[in-house]
C-alpha cells in the first residue's frame, strides 16, 4: 500500500526531506508501526523518530494518536507540538 508522507520542521531537517511516497510493508497496521518502520531505516530517520513524545501526527489531515489504524489512510503528517501565543 503506498502512502504520503509528509515532515516538518526539525523532522523535515533531520530526514533532509519534506515528503515522499512509500510502499508500507504488510505487517504496519499503525501510525506507532510507521514510526518503528521510518526509524529503522537509520540516518536522519532514526535521529527524528527516537523521541515519540515529541512527535504529533496527523492521518487524513486530521489529528491522531500513534495508535490510529493506517487501513485505508492516503497521507501521514509527521510534525513537532506547535506552541503560539
């Protein structure tokens, strides 16, 4: 199943890209799969994905927990917490 997957900030630079299209493997059912997926691929990848605490995501552009279900999912935005004020 390919997905679009799409990095800001400092996971945008740590990777050294701001997207790309992937082909999952059969067995990542989930967001929390990915991640595991993304950061043993080594590199940048690794580097951006060892602190999940830090990570927010959102599937389908609406926000969602590592545990969502990727079934059916068409893209997958990975960002730090955003702050304003």
């Amino acid at each position: 199943m390919a997905i679009d997957l799409l990095y800001f900030a400092w996971i945008r630079e740590a990777i050294g890209r701001d997207g790309e299209t992937v082909d999952l493997p059969d067995g990542v059912k989930t967001v929390a799969m990915l991640i595991d997926w993304l950061a043993e691929r080594g590199g940048g990848y690794t580097e951006a994905f060892v602190d999940r605490s830090r990570l927010r995501v959102a599937v389908d552009q609406e926000f969602a927990g590592l545990d969502a279900s990727l079934a059916g999912v068409r893209e997958i935005a990975l960002f730090p917490p955003v702050t304003g004020g």
